[in-house]
C-alpha cells in the first residue's frame, strides 16, 4: 500500500505516477506470479477448484485495496464483484477483467512450466501471464497508486469464464448490472499495437461457430466394390468446404458485411513474423492485410471428426462433419450471418449430400465511437505513460462480452485496452507479458484515474 500524503492524484502531479508505479512494480509482479501459479483453467474438464481459488485470490487483492468484495455465482464459474467509492460527484470507473485462463496444451511444447511464471528476456511467462491476470493486476496498480486518496470512484468487476463463452454474463448483468454502472468502463483484455506503441481497440469483429455433417450413406462400405460409383462423406465435406472460399482465399458466403480497417502500416513481412506464416506460403484474400483481418469476414475449418489416418480402413465414410468458425464484420447481426452461411452450405451440398447444420456458438461485433472527453483523457493518459500518442486498432478476434457491456451500459464511454502486445502469444504455448510494457499499462490506468478525476464536475 502506498502512503496516501506522497501518493499523487492531482492532474497537475501527474509526472509523479510513474515513480510512484515504479516503487509499486515488485509486489505487483509477486502477487501477478502467485496469481499465475493458480491453474485456474474453466474448461469443465479441468478441476474447478482451481477456479475458485484464482476468484478468492482476486477477493483477497481487492479487499486488501479497500474495497466492499463479493463473489458472486449466477450458474457459472465464481465473478468477483468490487467497489470503493471516490470523492463526492467524482466520476465513476468500471475495470474489467477474467481470472479463468486456457488451458495449456501440451507441456513439450512450453520452455518453462506453464504455471510456473518465469522471466526470460525482459518477459514473464506463464499461462495467464498476460491474458488476463496481468489486467487484474493492471487494476489493483491503479489503486495502490492512489491509495487513501481515490480521485474517482471504483467498481472492480473480475470474470470467471470469459474464455469459456461467458454464459451466464448476461444474467450476472441483468442481477448486478446496478452495481457495475459506471461513466466509463475500462475493458482490460486486448492487446497494443506494438512494443512501445499504445493502442485503444475500436472495433472487434463478431463470432459465428456452426458445426455441419454431411452424410451421403446409411452404412460404410468396401471402398473398392463401391468407389467410382457411391460418393463418401469425407470427400463431399472437403468439396463443401472448399466452396466457402474463392480462388484468391476471400469467403465466398454471399450477403455478409465487410468494412474498411484503420490506414496503419503492416507490412507483409510483419504478418509472417508474428504469425509464423511459412516461406512459400501466400497469404489469403484480397484487400489491405488490416481489412482481412480486423474488418472483413473470415472463415476457418478448426476441426473435422472422421475417421483417423491410424484407424482409417477401405470404407466409404457414411457421416463426416466440420466444426465452422467464421469472424463477421463489427455491425454485422450474427443471426444475419448464420442465415447467410447456412444458406451457401444447403445449395453447395455435392452430389446431394444430406447436410445437418448445427449453430454452436455466436457473438455480436463491437464498434465504437471513440470519442469525446472519456476517450480524450484515455489518450492522454497513454501519452503520459508511453510518451507517444496511442493508436485506434481493430481486433480480428471476438469479444463478445463487449457487445454485452455496451448493450447494457449505453451512456457509458467503453474503453477497451490491453497488456498484450504482437509477441504474447495468448492461448498458445508460451504465452508471456512483457514486462516494461507492463509498467506503462499500470501508469496509464493510474493517470486516467486522475485525469478523470481532475475533470469539471457538471
């Protein structure tokens, strides 16, 4: 905790916030490992005990902060729910978060044990590390900066199955929405542009997620006696799956949105860096790289259930089926694009495959309008902690808590930021925080305490 008569919260002291952050960076960093040491994965496969404990832990801190906690359950995972107020008429800021993480994989596959968090390079790795422990830790350090003198009010709401859909969110906001309203909400899980380079997400693209079985027989059968003759299921699917691309890689589903990305520069050469993209191999569509990845809708086969190449035997397949997942523009309706994309797989159909279309999960965009005097402090506050202007960035990926929060909230500005940076690697192996980037994520949150803090009260 930071004595409240050297910690500084008048906007005219704002150069004092980094030493002040700085002081407070080697707790930050024990409490964010012991945190990351809590396997807290909320995949229903995995022990949720884990989870539990990772949500008392997140109580712990915020209690620690002075703040009135409860941990409350709605038919999920455990949500953390935290407030403290702020001077009288002072603004007040909701901080978002999740403690829930994914689920490791493969431990071959980490250089250090991946619950285990450990400092190579200037990086701390770690499953949850970055995505999303670190913002939890982003919020407390912009507390402890301003301990005993808050400028603004304080609503800490920590999630608990974020990477699992977050199914009951909805209910969690429709029974405790009161308590989460706020004059601004700052959404910690998304990433900068750059090291060194702060950005504010202004658009994340929507989520549709189907699963399709084609079935052309009642039975499997000898593939030599038949084939030739009889179409097999696996080689209908793959047919039907190619039809959802044109020639250049575009999605070929007639009727769905597209939009413009931000004029940045990304160049080719940074996508295979980052990405991993193998020499020879082109990449897919047309368009600016940023459009096809934050703006325009993608599609990608991420599983198929056939029969294994270990196991196959010489049978007609009768059943096959793909698990669908395509990204839609900000301000496409994701019911509008389940009909568009079920709509090109029925007249697609080869050779008169029976096809059973199967809507798995689905998620609306986010755009914003990302401006007045909310989003001007939060770019101030950027620069304070940077000292470089931040970006406005898309996001390919879905968010769709996002939406839920807009929805819910919208006289609230929604600010969504982030820990991560290109090289975080979150949900792969891995996955690390950079740690100066780190720094200056808790300084900026501590400085757009105070510059909201220091604004006219109407």
């Amino acid at each position: 905790m930071t004595d409240s008569s050297t910690t500084p919260t008048a906007l005219t002291e704002l150069p004092a916030l980094r030493e002040t952050v700085r002081g407070l960076m080697p707790q930050l960093r024990a409490d964010l490992e012991a945190l990351t040491r809590i396997p807290s994965v909320s995949l229903p496969a995995f022990d949720q005990s884990h989870v539990d404990a990772s949500a008392e832990a997140t109580a712990d801190l915020l209690r620690a902060e002075g703040l009135e906690v409860e941990i409350v359950r709605e038919g999920g995972a455990p949500a953390v729910i935290g407030h403290i107020d702020g001077p009288e008429g002072a603004p007040t800021v909701m901080l978002y978060a999740h403690h829930d993480v994914q689920p490791p994989g493969d431990d071959a596959d980490w250089d250090s044990a991946p619950f285990e968090p450990t400092e190579r390079d200037g990086r701390l790795y770690g499953r949850g590390a970055a995505d999303d422990k670190a913002g939890i830790m982003a919020h407390i350090a912009a507390l402890r900066a301003h301990a005993g003198n808050l400028p603004v009010g304080v609503t800490v709401f920590v999630e608990g199955e974020e990477e699992v859909g977050s199914d009951s969110l909805m209910t969690i906001l429709e029974r405790h929405g009161d308590k989460l309203r706020a004059d601004a909400i700052v959404l910690a899980d998304s990433t900068n542009w750059d090291i060194g380079t702060p950005a504010l997400t202004t658009t994340l693209r929507g989520l549709i997620r189907v699963v399709v079985t084609v079935t052309t027989l009642d039975h499997g059968i000898h593939s030599g006696m038949f084939g030739g003759a009889v179409p097999d299921a696996i080689t209908a699917l793959v047919r039907l799956i190619a039809t959802l691309h044109d020639d250049e890689g575009n999605v070929a589903v007639a009727g769905l949105k597209s939009g413009e990305a931000a004029d940045l520069d990304f160049s080719e050469e940074r996508l295979r860096e980052e990405s991993g993209l193998l020499d020879g191999v082109s990449t897919i569509g047309s368009g600016s790289l940023l459009s096809r990845m934050w703006t325009k809708p993608s599609l990608t086969t991420i599983g198929i259930n056939a029969p294994s190449v270990e196991k196959s035997s010489n049978t007609l397949v009768p059943s096959a089926c793909a698990k669908l997942s395509m990204r839609i523009a900000a301000d496409e309706v994701p019911a509008d694009a389940f009909k568009a994309l079920e709509k090109h797989l029925r007249e697609n159909a080869p050779w008169g495959a029976r096809i059973e279309i199967t809507l798995d999960d689905q998620g609306a965009g986010f755009a914003a309008d990302a401006s007045g005097p909310v989003y001007d402090q939060a770019r101030a506050a950027f620069a304070d902690a940077w000292g470089k202007e931040p970006v406005d960035i898309g996001v390919g990926g879905s968010i769709p808590f996002v939406a839920a929060f807009a929805e819910r909230f919208p006289d609230a500005a929604i600010l969504v930021t982030g820990v991560e940076d290109p090289d975080t690697r979150a949900h792969g192996a891995n996955e690390s925080l950079h740690l100066g980037e780190f720094e200056n994520v808790c300084v900026a949150e501590a400085a757009l305490f105070a510059r909201l803090g220091a604004m006219p009260r109407s």
